[in-house]
C-alpha cells in the first residue's frame, strides 16, 4: 500500500494545508472505509483471511510457508520423546544421553495427568508415596517382621519357662487360686431330714454313702471351678 | 540374618515348652489341685471314701459276728490320716465313734464304748443329728450297762447307769429339738416355746 499514489479525499482543503492523502481508486476506499469501520467495531474474522495474515506477517505466504526437513538428530530426539510419552510404541531407540527428553516427557506426563488425569495403579501410587511419606520399603518391612517374631518367640520362651500354667497338670500354686465361685465345707445336716433323727442302731453306713456322693459331686463341680470351667 | 532368626522363632518356643514341661515334671507339680480347705476338696473326698469302704467292710465283719474285726476296720477312719477338721469330717468321724461305741458296747467293753461317744461329742459339738444320736447312743450303752450290772448283782451301779441313761436320753432329745428348730424353724410341741 505504500506505492499507492496518494490524492485528496474530497474534503475542501483549507489554504496552506499541504495534506496528501495516497491516491486511490474507488475499491481502495472502500477497503480503507471498511478498516476504518473494523478498528471502531472488530468482527470475527474468517479463518482463511487470518492464516493469510499470519504467513503476510511472518514473512511469507501461506502457500511458501514450508518447514524446513528435520535434521537426523532432531529425528532421533523425537523418537525418544515418542517412546517415553508412549511406552507401548517402543522401538528401543531411547539412549543414556537423553536427558533433556526425559525431562520434557516428565513435564509432558505432568501437564497431561493434570489436564486429564487417570487412575493410578497401586504399584506406582506406592512408589510414588513412600518417599513422601517416609514408609519402609518392603525389605526393611521384612527385617521388621523377622525382628518381631525373634522378639516374640524370646517373649514366648520366657513366659513358658517361669509362669506355669494353672491346670491340673503342672499347676502353680498361685495358679491355683479359684476363679470361679466353688462350694464350700459345710454339715451334712441339709442332706437328711431334722424331723426325722438317726434310727438308734445302725444306718450308719447309709448315711455315709450318702454324704460321699453329694460330695463328690461338689467335688468335680469345685474342680471344673478351678480350673475356670463353668 | 533376621528371616534366618525369624525361622528359629518356632524352635525357641518349643524348646521352651519342652524346658518348662521338664520343669513341672522335676518339681513334682503333677497333682490335684490344691483346693481352700474351706472348700470341698480332693483331701476331704478321700477321707469320706475311706471312711464309706470302711463302713461297708465293718458291715461284713458285723455280718460274720465279727465285733473285733468292725471295730478295728472302723478305727482306720477315727485314728487315721484325717483332713482339716470340717463340719462334714467332724460328723462323719462323729457318727463312726457313734458306731464303735455301739460295737463296743455289744463286745461288752462298756467303757470303751462310753470313751468313743465322748469322742464323738468332742467333734460333734453343734446341735445336730449327730450329736444327738451319740447321745441315744449314750444312753442305750448305758441301758445296756445297767441290764448287765442289774444281772450280776450291782444294784447301785445299775441304779448310776439308770441314771446315766436317763440323762443321755433327754439331751438326745433337747438335741434333736433345736436340731428341727435351727432347721425349719419350729419351736418344739404347742406351748413349749423356745428350745431350751
């Protein structure tokens, strides 16, 4: 547009005023209206124009506006950075030296987890979180566990050899001591009936069977007591 | 190292176990439960199944006319090992006095037989059926005593054994009453109010 041949646009001009305005046909009005017309009121602007605008811009057409071939290197640094976003198209390409991708892949795999973020599997949320959380690797867990049992089994051996156990085989005599509520001596008067006394000879015998099978009976219901049984 | 002591863990328990059954078994800590005496325990229990196999085996001998033999079979239980003196034991030792003084009696050892029923009421000493039967047992030994007395001629001495028996007789009575009283409450015949 600066190769336009400037005129005036009409107005009457006023003495001494030496104003050029570009010369133009009517179609170049039109579109300096229309820009002016733009810049008071913005529209959308078609996308085809706007490309336009852009390769203009940059230096070139939209047509012209070619990359350029990629270098072998570059190649390569891109098939890494493919392999590390996409494990599952793996070519083995990845080498030692590449640092600089691995660090664009975390930061790639960081902005895709946080635009769209997915379930994590439980071996990479541990992994993930022990260090933060300072949590004992498996190995030391083990090391706890065997540590634990040998602690135990000491604690086991000891209670074994110096506290006895309260049956009646290998008892204590502190272990002894009733638990339960047990039946207590007593006469054996509520086992025969007052208003009728011992004839005045014999019966002796009888009464003394009598008297040892009631108390044998207390005697195992006194046992189970001690033993904790009901 | 620590999952090769962990796997020792069971080996130190059992050694232990194995240690502590050893234990028990050199002290001696294999027998019955020593139980209160207080309580009905395995030592009383013992004595009254002495005391129920002499009885039954005194019943043979008495069977046979085998006075001696009863009496001596009987006094394995008064003269024995005996348990801590409980009310059960005191009346089980009580009535096999009360037993022997009657053997004795019948052997025609009337003083023996008056030692064993004091005996008895040495241990029987509550109001109870028992003390009250060594009483009539007191008083039939005494009948028995003055019968023989009267038969060789002693009538003074039969007379004192009258007596005797008399007495025996009515503190087997008065006995026997509070016995009821204490049991179910009853003072005796109408009007006789308390027991004595």
């Amino acid at each position: 547009m600066s190769d336009k041949k400037t005129k005036s646009l009409g107005t009457p001009q006023t003495p001494g005023d030496d104003l050029e305005l570009p010369e133009s046909s009517d179609g170049d009005l039109e579109e300096f209206a229309e820009a002016l017309a733009v810049s008071l009121r913005p529209r959308e602007i078609d996308a085809r124009r706007h490309e336009a605008i852009l390769a203009r811009a940059l230096g070139g057409s939209e047509a012209d506006a070619e990359e350029a071939e990629a270098q072998p290197d570059e190649r390569r640094r891109a098939d890494i950075l493919r392999e590390l976003l996409d494990p599952s198209r793996r070519t083995g390409t990845s080498s030692a030296d590449a640092s600089l991708e691995h660090r664009l892949a975390g930061l790639a795999h960081a902005l895709r987890m946080a635009y769209a973020p997915h379930e994590i599997d439980q071996l990479t949320s541990e992994r993930l979180l022990r260090p933060a959380l300072k949590l004992a690797s498996q190995r030391s867990s083990r090391r706890y566990v065997a540590a634990t049992g040998v602690v135990l089994a000491i604690a086991a051996a000891v209670l074994l050899f110096f506290v006895r156990p309260n049956t009646p085989n290998g008892g204590s005599q502190q272990a002894y001591l009733p638990k339960l509520p047990m039946i207590g001596a007593r006469s054996t008067m509520d086992l025969f009936d007052p208003a009728e006394p011992f004839p005045r000879s014999g019966g002796t015998t009888s009464r003394i069977d009598k008297i040892e099978a009631s108390r044998s009976a207390e005697l195992r219901d006194n046992l189970f007591a001690s033993w904790g049984v009901e | 190292m620590p999952m090769r002591s962990a796997r020792f863990a069971p080996v130190v328990v059992a050694l232990a176990a194995i240690l502590s059954a050893c234990r028990a078994e050199s002290t001696g800590e294999h027998q019955p439960p020593p139980l209160a005496s207080s309580v009905v325990n395995p030592v009383m229990h013992a004595f009254l199944s002495k005391a129920r196999a002499a009885h039954h085996r005194a019943d043979i001998a008495e069977k046979d006319h085998d006075l001696k033999t009863a009496i001596v079979v009987l006094r394995e239980v008064t003269e024995g090992s005996r348990p801590p003196l409980t009310p059960e034991v005191r009346e089980v030792l009580a009535d096999t006095h009360a037993r022997i003084a009657e053997l004795r009696a019948k052997d025609g050892d009337f003083d023996g037989a008056k030692r064993e029923v004091s005996l008895g009421l040495d241990l029987a000493t509550e109001p109870s059926s028992f003390r009250g039967h060594l009483f009539e047992v007191e008083g039939v030994i005494e009948q028995e005593l003055m019968a023989d007395l009267d038969k060789r001629g002693d009538s003074t001495g039969a007379a004192a054994a009258k007596e005797r028996a008399k007495t025996a007789f009515d503190q087997a009575i008065s006995t026997q009453e509070e016995t009821i009283y204490r049991a179910i409450g009853t003072a005796g015949p109408i009007g006789s109010g308390a027991p004595p």
